[in-house]
C-alpha cells in the first residue's frame, strides 16, 4: 500500500503551482510607469480611475461604476447610497451564512443589523425560500453573494425583493466576469460591488468597485465616496456626510490591461473544474458544488469540493497539503464567528452547518493550472480518502 506523504511518504506532485497573483505584465508595468512618472497618483487628478471605470461597468453591463480602496467600503458604500442606515437604526439585510465576514461586517459600518440567512443545500447561495424566512418589516435590503464565482439565483431574488419593496445589493466580490442567464453580474440587482484584493480574479493588491444601471444611486455613492461632495460641485462643498473612500492612479493602472485577458484566465479555470468534475466518480466521497439553475458563466474564483457524510475534513485538508495539493477548509459560517454574531440576527441555517462541515476550496493557483493539473490533484483525492483515516478510523 502506497505510504502517505502525511506519513513521511513521497507527495504526488512536488512541483508548484501557478503564482497568484501573477507576476505584472508588460502592460501593467507600461501604465504604472506612466501614472508614476505623471506624478498624478490620486483619481482627482488623473484619469486612469475614471477610465477604469468606465470599462469595468461597461463589461458588467452596467451604465455607471465608482471605484473604491476596497471591497468592504464598496459594499458599505453601496448600501448607504440606496439608503439602508441613514437615520434608522433598526434597518436589516439579509445575507447569507456562508460567505466571508465582510459581507456582514460592511452592514455593521452603514449602521443596519445583518440577518443572517441559510442558504440553499445543493448549491449554497441565497435563495427565495431562505430569504423568505428572513423577511421582516425591517429589512432594508438583501445581499446575495456570488459565491466563488458562481451567480446566485438572482430572478428568484430578485422578485422577492421587489414584492416586499427592498433593495438588492449583489456582493460580486469573487466574480469578476460572471454571468447568470446571459446577462452579466453587476447589474442584476439595484447596485453591486466588486474587490481587487489580493486574491481575487483581478487584483490590484487592495481596490473595489460599485456597479449600477441607476443614474441616482451612482451619484449617491459616488459623494459617499468623496466626502458628500456632489459631481462637479464646488471642492469645499460637503452637502451630505461621506467618507474619503477612492482608489489611487496605481491601482486603477495594474488593474486596466486585466480586462483583457479576464476571460481567457476563466476559460483556463473552467478547463480544470470540468475536467476534475468529470473524473470525480460516483465511487469516491467527494463531488463539485454545482450551480442555481440559470448560470452562464462561473468564473472559478474558487473551486468548491463537497465531502460525503462522515469525512474528516480537517484531516483530509491536512493530507492533501502533504500531498502537494494546498486546499482550504473554507468559511466556518457567520453565525459561528462571534463579534458578528452579537451584533446580528442569527437565524437557524443547516445548509450553511452543512457546508462548514464538509466543503473545501482549491484555490486559483490551483485552478489557474488548467486542464495539466486535474491529474495530480485527482490522484491526491484518491489517495488520501482511500485512507482510513479520512473516515475518522484509525
């Protein structure tokens, strides 16, 4: 029987996997070198944020965008700037319980409570049935999350959000290109946000972004953004309250040439989680979290595996990494991290209990390896659960 690298044995791949982010490109290196040398570093005096803009929403489908430091002030921008914790302190959004911390914490910064929500079984998003249970008079807004690339069920969503009068602000966070029922994400609710942050599908180190088809909303957020200035208003002329919340020249530059090649890095994501779904039989305890039923284009920010019943996953996460195959254990629910949790509404969510317990993530080193990499990582999955160990059976 084959010795596990866990055990001291020889790993399955030794060699590494793409870096992420890359290495800058000619491009990039081009545009910085412009921004540095032109000494107009900030967007109020360049034209590189303004210009990055304007093709990022226009690549979303979106009429209007506001570029932003981070993904975290996107999402708290876009919320005051459709109105949610101005003024009420008991205004509510829903979000789901299995997505990244921010998505709740961004609510606790415009002043609203997070509700947190389950999510559905199969495919771990929001959807009406969960949402649905989480309604109340105060809600002020739902927050459907794009988890790992993957579009959430937005029609249903977003036609619950219309009966009972309340704004949909989509986290887009991880899905830069993605697309539900042919239409891009950014604009299929009232705002989105996007981030640049250093792991993402398009990175800048540190960045954000809203997106919206409403003229209001975008000037709103746009003066949340700098300081409650109003657009071609006087400089000293503060007529609501705002925050310095914008992006640089230098993020705005390494970010523009990665519009170019957005999709063909998808594309290469898409090689390696098709492959891997399609190798992964009936006969190992593991599968790839499928999608809501409308989705065009998933666009990998991460790859989610699913465990069966009874798995250890600590220690199959644990075995892969010996193995040469780094994989992460994944978000441990909002309801379970406890500063959000006292300043939330935690509903009872078994879909997202069930998705701690037994989901990991490859991420887009790994993914990025394209359609070459699906064999080492496949023969790691087989090796380690064919341990006994996996089963929680020494």
């Amino acid at each position: 029987m084959t010795t596990l690298a866990i055990d001291g044995g020889t790993p399955v791949r030794a060699e590494g996997w793409p870096s992420w982010p890359p290495a800058a490109t000619p491009e990039q290196h081009a545009l910085l070198r412009e921004v540095v040398d032109s000494g107009h570093w900030g967007s109020t005096s360049g034209r590189r944020c303004a210009e990055f803009t304007e093709a990022f929403a226009a690549r979303h489908g979106c009429a209007h965008g506001v570029t932003v430091a981070n993904g975290t002030l996107a999402l708290f921008a876009a919320l005051r700037a459709a109105g949610v914790g101005e003024g009420d302190e008991v205004a509510e959004v829903i979000v789901p319980g299995y997505t990244f911390v921010a998505s709740a914490t961004s609510v606790l910064l415009a002043g609203a409570r997070p509700v947190i929500a389950d999510v559905d079984p199969d495919h771990l998003h929001l959807s009406a049935a969960t949402v649905e249970a989480a309604l109340t008079d105060r809600t002020r807004a739902i927050m459907p999350v794009h988890l790992a690339g993957s579009p959430a069920p937005m029609d249903e969503l977003t036609a619950l959000a219309a009966r009972a009068g309340v704004a949909v602000v989509e986290d887009a966070a991880q899905a830069h290109g993605a697309a539900y029922r042919d239409r891009p994400v950014g604009g299929l609710g009232d705002a989105a946000t996007f981030s640049f942050q250093a792991s993402k599908a398009m990175s800048a180190g540190e960045g954000g972004l809203i997106t919206t088809n409403d003229a209001a909303l975008a000037d709103a957020a746009w003066s949340v953004c700098n300081l409650g200035r109003v657009r071609g208003g006087a400089w000293y002329h503060h007529a609501e309250l705002g925050w310095n919340l914008r992006m640089t020249e230098l993020q705005a530059a390494l970010l523009t040439p990665w519009l170019d090649r957005l999709d063909a890095e998808i594309d290469r994501r898409e090689e390696f989680a098709t492959g891997l779904a399609a190798a992964l039989t009936g006969e190992l305890p593991v599968r790839v979290v499928g999608d809501p039923e409308g989705t065009t284009r998933n666009t990998r920010h991460l790859l989610l595996l699913r465990l069966d019943e009874h798995v250890d996953k600590a220690w199959v996460v644990r075995a892969l990494a010996a193995e040469g195959v780094p994989a992460d254990a994944g978000y441990p629910g909002l309801g379970r991290i406890t500063p959000v949790a006292e300043n939330a509404v935690v509903l009872d969510a078994p879909g997202v209990d069930r998705a701690a317990a037994s989901v990991l993530w490859l991420r887009q080193d790994v993914l990025m390896s394209g359609a070459a990499g699906v064999g080492d990582v496949l023969a790691a999955l087989e090796r380690v659960v064919a341990d006994p160990r996996a089963f929680g059976r020494s």
